[in-house]
C-alpha cells in the first residue's frame, strides 16, 4: 500500500475496485466505514453485488474482465473535465501528453456495451473522484487475476497520476493484501525476478552483490515463475519443493496441476496440516505454525512486526527456515548456516537498503514502515510524498483486451471466483475449526433468481457447472448478489475443485491466471447419493 490504514480517516473519497473488503479485510472495512459515517464517499466497482456496494454513493457493475474499458472512460472524462492536477503532473510526471491523447478515443458511450454500466454513471464516478481534494483507490486480486491484470494496475496509476492523488495524506493506490505476512515474503525475495528488498535479479551490480554475500556464481537469469515450473514438472522439473502452500486446491487448471506434481520423481512439501497437496508428496516435513515461531510479519501496509512463540512446537515441528536450512547443509550449499531467526533478519537487513535502518534489536521495541534507509529513520507510513523510487511517476497507454475466453453458445456464462468471510482461502486451517466451518459447512453456486428459473434450476437444488477445463457438481443459492448471466463460487472447498474450470490465460508479465473470469454451462442435476461410508 501506498499510504497507511490510518490514512483511511483523512479520504475524502473512496475508490473500490475488484476487493470485496467487508469479507476479505473486514478490519480495514470497518475504518472505511468509520469514514463514510463521518461524510466520506464511495464508489464500488465490482461484477458482484457485494456488501460493500450496499454502502456505495456510485455502484458500477462491471462485466467480469473489463476493468481497463471502465478505468479508460474514467480517465476521458477527467481529461475532458480538465480536472487534472497540473502542477503535479509538470513537477512530477513523465509521458502524459501521449496519455491525454490516447484517452481522447474512450468516452463512457464506448465503455457502455463492454462493461455493461450505463455512460451516465460511469460519467459521475469519473466526476465525483476527479473532483475530490483528496481520493484514494482500493483494490485487491479482483484487478490482478487476469490476463490484464498488470493493465488494470497502470490504468489506475493513470488516475491517481493525473489528479495528483499520490504522496498525499488520504490518498494513494492501496493493493490490500490476502494474507498477513504476503508482502514480507515479497520483501524477503521469494519472487523469481527480485533478489529480497525488490532488488532485480538482471541488474549487474545486484548480481555481484549477492555473488559476495553468498559466496560463490549465482545464476544470472530470472527464476521460473510458478507457471513455468508447473509446465516443467516432471520433464526439466524432476523434484519440487512447496512450502506452506496447498497448490492442489488453490491453483488454476487443477488437473494439469495434479499431472504436474504426480509426475515429479521427488515432491517435499512443509506444512502444518497434511493438506490435499501434502498427500501427494513422497515426503512431507513439519512446520511450526504462527503462534509456535519467532520472526516478524510485515503486513499490508509495510509494517515491520515481531512476533513471538507463546507455545512449544508440537513433536518434531520445526520453523520453516530451520528446515530450509538443514537441507540446504544437506545437500552441500553453503550460506544457511544460521542458529537463529535473528541471524536471518540481521542478514535481510543488511542486504535491503528498504530495511536498512532496522534490526533484529530495533523491531523489539517498535514497529516500522519501510523504507527506512538509514538507522535512527522513523520509517515511512507514507510513499512518494517527495518523490517517486525512480524520479518520475510514468502515464503509461494501456488497450483494452477481452478476457482470454469469452461466453459462446457452448459455455454462456460468466463465472467468477473469490473468498468468503468464513472460509479462508483453501481451508487448511478454517475447515478444521468447528465452530467457523458451522456458519459455512458447503460450498454454493450463487447464481440470480431470473436465470434459476430461466435455466431450470432450483434455489438448494444441484447443478453440474462445466467449462473447457472440466465440471464440478455443486448446490444452487439465489442470490441478487450475482447478476444475470454471471454465477460466484468460492475456490475453497476441496469437495467443489472451483479451480477444476479455471485457467484459460495468464498475464504475460507476471504469469498471474486468469482466476476471476471464465465461461462455464450450467445444467440442472438430481441431488448426487452421497458415498458409502
């Protein structure tokens, strides 16, 4: 995130696109809603009708996958409106006159029959965020899980660049994060293209950096992204090593997965529960879980956290970077000799100039927010107040681009994919707890009352929902929440392998699936006899 959670009190108005906050990030929903008691505005931007559009001034209901046409309109009439910030963008910014003049072709008409939302309301989201003094933008995996998604990011960058709401109290681009220490691993560099503290893999001075660190040749290349290596297992890939990730039930295309992993001669997994991925594993290593390690989470708004064990480890558990580093001894790799988190820490900070100007003995006594380049730095809760990283923020021309597939006679509808408030993401850990899997004991097909009836289903009734990909069979709930056309399902039970359908296309730059769009067909079925047993 761009600016703090804090900040959330200081936004004059909310921009919400394709992040269902009040079930995936309730406690930021409960600021934001704070800030609308007192007078702020909102606008929502989702296929769904979500809870949070219930508290939206503008609701737009785009059709699944066409973010870039609604985000270009916007930026039309901000133009057309002349209400661009233009001291900030002549200060600040680089590229914009190409920008301007590319916009020029995408009024709300030509928006309309692509997302589905009327020009005129289209027109007054554009208004009401260009006109605010101070506005910020919201958004989660409902803009980066498509073949687009590095597109919708820079459309809205575009915005926030040409109506200066960057580097400012209440303001910002703010990608909230799925899970608590998501952005941690970031900055550790568990990403293919980054060593730890974003630092590129193909920069020469990193190279030699890191070369010294470790102490001998590092490859030059980038990593493979997981995309690459799920190609690879089994030919090029022969043994894989998946640490606290239940691959099977989250990822798309499950049965090319599963193919992939069956045909490794070697898969080891680390995880606290034996999830549906760790049986298939040849060996599966134990972690401790959260409360069981010492370490620190730096959250969704770059907030450095020590946490502390408060309970032993059950039987051989071990902490993941324990078991990271006595294989790496194992099999002969020098650099992991470490006794202790602290010792791993030390060494990110060290080699990060982001956490330059924190340590292990800093983090004890407070928390931070990075970058925090020097020590006696107070940290930095908010980004690109003086400047950005690289000296100009860049308007980049983006097109839109339809989903990777789209509805045909063959498949009709539109199914997109998310979270529920009561199941987190594949259920490792909330499908064991009993009173949470209570509120949510199945899976359901949400699916709106007009097409229950006009495709012959049964609100509780059952329904085979297949695509390009494969079926599943799974209960029907109506619900006003989906529009017509378009049906909602959770990828979190293994019972109803959502992700069995998904998988058509992926971002060319960052490989991430398209998991938010995909046309299935839906049939009604007899309820399934359960199994024997």
């Amino acid at each position: 995130m761009s600016n703090p959670l804090a900040d959330m009190e200081k936004v004059e108005v909310f921009f919400c696109i394709g992040t269902n906050m009040t079930e995936c990030h309730p406690v930021a929903a409960t600021r934001l809603k704070k800030a609308l008691a007192r007078g702020a505005k909102l606008i929502v931007a989702d296929p769904r009708r979500i809870k949070l559009a219930e508290l939206a001034h503008i609701y737009l209901p785009l059709r699944v996958g066409s973010d870039v046409a609604l985000l270009l309109a916007m930026a039309h009439v901000i133009a057309r409106e002349d209400l661009i910030d233009h001291e900030f963008i002549a200060a600040r910014t680089t590229g914009v006159e190409a920008f301007l003049e590319h916009v020029k072709q995408f009024p709300p008409e030509w928006a309309e029959p692509i997302t589905g939302v009327p020009a005129a309301d289209i027109e007054a989201a554009a208004l009401l965020y260009g006109r605010a003094e101070r506005a910020a933008i919201y958004y989660t995996l409902g803009i980066t899980e498509h073949i687009c998604g590095v597109d919708n990011v820079q459309s809205l960058c575009n915005l926030a660049l040409m109506t200066g709401n960057i580097g400012r109290e209440g303001t910002g681009i703010n990608p909230m994060r799925g899970q608590n220490n998501i952005q941690g691993a970031g900055d550790a560099g568990a990403l293919p293209n980054n060593y730890p503290g974003f630092q590129p893999v193909d920069n020469p001075a990193n190279q030699a950096k890191f070369s010294q660190l470790y102490g001998r040749p590092i490859d030059l290349a980038r990593g493979l992204t997981k995309v690459q290596a799920m190609a690879q297992a089994g030919k090029e890939i022969r043994a894989m090593l998946i640490d606290g990730e239940n691959t099977l039930v989250s990822d798309p295309d499950r049965s090319h997965g599963e193919r992939a992993l069956r045909a490794l001669d070697h898969l080891v997994v680390i995880d606290i529960f034996l999830t549906e991925t760790a049986q298939l594993a040849h060996v599966v290593l134990p972690a401790t879980a959260w409360a069981e390690t010492d370490g620190h989470f730096t959250n969704t708004e770059r907030r450095i956290q020590r946490v502390r064990a408060a309970v032993p480890p059950p039987g051989e558990a071990k902490p993941d970077w324990w078991i990271i580093s006595r294989l790496a001894e194992r099999l002969g790799i020098p650099g992991f000799e470490y006794d202790s988190p602290k010792e791993i820490f030390n060494e990110l900070c060290s080699v990060s100039p982001i956490y330059a100007g924190i340590d292990w003995d800093l983090a004890e006594s407070g928390q931070y927010q990075w970058p925090i380049p020097y020590k006696g730095h107070p940290g930095t809760p908010r980004l690109h107040e003086g400047e950005f990283v690289n000296g100009r923020g860049r308007f980049t021309v983006v097109g839109y681009r339809d989903p990777a597939e789209t509805v045909d006679d063959e498949y009709p509808v539109w199914l997109t994919t998310g979270r529920r408030l009561q199941s987190y993401h594949t259920r490792t850990q909330t499908g064991r707890a009993q009173g949470i899997d209570y509120l949510l004991p199945e899976e359901v097909l949400e699916v709106h009352p007009d097409d229950v009836a006009a495709w012959g289903l049964e609100d509780g009734g059952w329904c085979r929902m297949s695509s390009r990909r494969g079926s599943v069979l799974i209960k029907v709930k109506a619900t006003t929440r989906s529009p017509r056309g378009t049906v909602f399902a959770s990828f979190s039970f293994n019972d109803v392998p959502i992700n069995v359908l998904t998988g058509a296309g992926y971002d060319p730059i960052t490989h991430t699936a398209e998991l938010k769009v995909c046309p299935v067909r839906i049939e009604p079925i007899p309820a399934p006899v359960p199994e024997a047993g």
